[in-house]
C-alpha cells in the first residue's frame, strides 16, 4: 500500500476508500483474493504449502479454508477439480 500511495500521490487511506467505492471491498481484501486464485495451481500440482505471498503455511492454510470452505488438501483430493479446473486452464 505505501509503495503503491507513493506512485500515484494518495495517501493510503485514499486508495482504500476508491477501491471500496468501486469495487465494494477492501483493497486489502481484493488482494488476498488474488493471492488465493494464485496457489489454484500449486494445489492442483499436491504442493499444499505456500509457494509464495504467504507468511507461512499455517496463514495459508487459513486463508484457503476461509476463502474456500475447504482444507488445501481436501481440495487437492478433489476428483472432478470442480473448483478449479477452470482457474488453472492454459492462456491461450
């Protein structure tokens, strides 16, 4: 947030309240969401510790369980990858 405050001259408080009246969350939340959507590869590859933007493993298995609903390694066990088949689909 301060390096980003920085760059475009606002302060931190600024950003955050544009952010909430445009997109109706949290910068902080937004970003936490975004860091979610990234370990959906790592979990389908079974790596069910934090590849990267995570403290540690206890923080990300709690922002995975509270995000999802489920455990990383009860959504690596998923059988259909419902969850996130479509997440992890090759760019084009």
């Amino acid at each position: 947030m301060k390096e980003l405050s920085e760059k475009v001259i606002w302060s931190e408080r600024q950003i955050n309240r544009y952010f909430n009246q445009q997109y109706g969350i949290s910068l902080k939340s937004y970003c936490g969401i975004l860091r979610f959507r990234a370990s959906f590869t790592h979990i389908k590859e079974g790596k069910l510790f934090p590849e990267q933007n995570f403290s540690d493993q206890s923080h990300f298995i709690k922002e995975i369980k509270r995000l999802s609903g489920f455990l990383p390694k009860e959504l690596s066990q998923n059988k259909n990858d419902r969850f996130i088949q479509f997440s992890v689909l090759p760019g084009k």
